[in-house]
C-alpha cells in the first residue's frame, strides 16, 4: 500500500500543475529533440522563471535529462519507468483522434 502512496506522491508532484504538464507534455511529444529553457518558452508560453523550476523538478525526478551544454539542453528521459508509461499513454489517447 506505501507503494501506491509513494507512485501517486510522484505523479502529482511529477505532473505538477497545468504549466508542468505542458512542458512534459511538449517535451513527450518530441522525444528525439532537445530544447533550451529558452526553446520551451517558446513552444510552450511559460514564462521564464518558471520553466527553470519546473525543469529542476522534472531532472531531480528524473523524468527529464539535463545535457551540460551551454546553454544547457534538455530531453525527456524514455528510459524512466513512468516516462515509458506516460508515452505509451499518450500514443493510445493520440490514436482516439485518427
């Protein structure tokens, strides 16, 4: 049971509020790429600031890679257990759309 607990505890604070979301999702529906901060402001319209929090999350999670470029660079990690299964979610929703 403190297995599900902990599983929930890390989707919540994984997926965070809709600004998270939107930079994993973005991140998830581009898996091959890497993005600056600057590049996922862009794409996704979160400000700034925030987008460095949430990025520091998303790597100390472990959802995301950080590449040490500069300026750093950052990937979605499909390695991640629930990374993998998020994806696999998001490839049965996309097909709901053909």
């Amino acid at each position: 049971m403190n297995r599900k607990r902990n599983l929930w505890r890390e989707l919540e604070e994984g997926f965070g509020g809709g600004t998270r979301f939107r930079i994993l999702l973005y991140l998830a529906l581009h898996p091959d790429d890497t993005y600056t901060k600057y590049g996922l402001v862009k794409a996704t319209g979160v400000r700034t600031t925030s987008v460095g929090e949430h990025l520091k999350t998303l790597v100390e999670m472990g959802w995301i890679k950080e590449y040490p470029f500069t300026p750093k660079t950052y990937q979605i990690n499909v390695e991640h257990e629930i990374v993998k299964h998020f994806l696999e979610f998001l490839e049965k929703i996309s097909r709901l759309n053909r």
